[in-house]
C-alpha cells in the first residue's frame, strides 16, 4: 500500500479520544444523575424520619395528658410521685420533649399503664363533651385537701383554655409559691381571698378579678374562718 494511503495515526487516535471522551461524559452524567437521585431519596427519607418523630412525640403527649386526667392528676402531682419537675411533665405534655424509656415507664406506673398499652393500636381517644356535669369535674387535689381544684374537662384534645372552680376552706391555703407557665385569671365569687406573688400581697373581696402571669411563685390563702370560692380561667390548659 502506497505510504500515503496509510491510516492517519493521529486522526485514529483523535477519533479514540472523541470516543473515550464521549463515554466519560455520559460517565460523568450517569454519576451526577445517581448522585442528585441519592441526594434527594436522602432528603425524602430523613423528612419521613422527622415526621414520624414529630408525630409520635406529639401521641406520648397526648396520651400522658389523657391519662393524667382521666386519674385526676395534677401536673404537680404526676411530677412528685414519679419523681419529676413539674417543668419536666409540662414539657412532656405539650411535646416540647421526648422522655427518655425510663422516665415514661415511671410516668406510665403512676397513672397505671405500661409500655405495651401506652403503644397499643387499641388505643381509644376520648370523645369530646360538650356538657360537664358536677360528676364530670376533675379534682387536682388530694381529696383530704382543705383547697379544692375542679377542672372543667371534657376531653378535648384541641382545647385552648383551663378553667377551675376552686373552693377554699376556712384559714386554707395552696401550696406555698406555685409556678408554672401562662396566664390566670379569676373572679372571688364568695369570701376573701389573699394572694401572694412573690413579695407582694393582694387583698380580694367578693366580686374582686384578679389577672396574674403565673411564671411568678405565688400562693392564694383565705385568712377568714369562711369559705371562699373562686372561678378562675388560665392558660395553657395544663395545671
């Protein structure tokens, strides 16, 4: 074969190039594609994770509530005979944190479950009333109590607002500097009460409103040898 009849050996080796070039582009194509589809499943997996997280966390609050209510609870109380802060239960409830195992089987003792009922499918969600009867309130305190605390509970998961109806025997008083988060407002309807926010003290006659920010300790005391009584409204709804 004439000599200049010979296959260009560059031109052969430009076409490999074009070639072998041709394939890493579509190689590197192929990994960015893979990487963009990792990424987003990725993505989509931890947003699926943190959902169901979320969702969960919000049913052990709900269900602690539930249950805490349904035996009669106070938060204070639930707290004390488990071992918690009253913060600790607040939390927990409103699902601002997760327990860890132990604190909710602690927690699930005291209101008389366990760990396999808590998680149960069979799990029922109370309907709620429209209607509260005398029958229906809750008393948050211990039934040897000279104070009186009846919820107003008609097992609304939703609802926005607590409301008590309190009643204070002669020359009673509650807990010395109570303190928990939101807002209280009441009306004396019967008797005088006093209440103490921290080193102030108020002086309430019947008919007297009072409205108070309930992160500041304080404690209602009635000085008279009759009964006093007060409605009150507070926020958030736990207590």
């Amino acid at each position: 074969m004439p000599e200049n009849h010979k296959p260009n050996s560059k031109t052969k080796s430009k076409a490999e190039t074009a070639v072998t070039d041709s394939d890493n582009i579509e190689n590197d194509v192929d990994i960015e594609i893979d990487d963009i589809d990792d990424d987003e499943l990725n993505a989509s997996e931890a947003a699926s994770t943190s959902e169901t997280d979320e969702s969960l966390k919000e049913n052990i609050g709900k269900k602690i509530n539930q249950l805490r209510l349904a035996k009669g609870y106070s938060q204070r109380k639930l707290a004390k005979l488990s071992g918690l802060t009253n913060t600790s239960i607040s939390s927990i409830e409103r699902n601002k944190v997760s327990p860890a195992v132990n604190t909710l089987k602690a927690i699930l003792t005291v209101l008389g479950s366990d760990l396999t009922t808590f998680f149960s499918d069979e799990w029922k969600e109370p309907k709620a009333r429209v209607i509260v009867t005398p029958k229906d309130l809750l008393e948050l305190n211990e039934p040897n109590s000279k104070v009186s605390l009846k919820q107003v509970y008609n097992c609304s998961r939703t609802r926005n607002l607590g409301f008590l109806i309190e009643t204070y025997q002669p020359n009673s008083s509650t807990e010395e500097k109570i303190a928990h988060e939101g807002e209280e407002i009441g009306t004396v309807i019967e008797g005088k009460i006093i209440i103490r926010i921290e080193d102030s003290t108020y002086l309430l006659n019947q008919g007297d409103s009072y409205v108070i920010d309930t992160i500041q300790p304080h404690t209602f005391i009635n000085p008279t040898d009759s009964i006093t009584r007060i409605v009150s409204a507070h926020t958030p709804t736990t207590y």
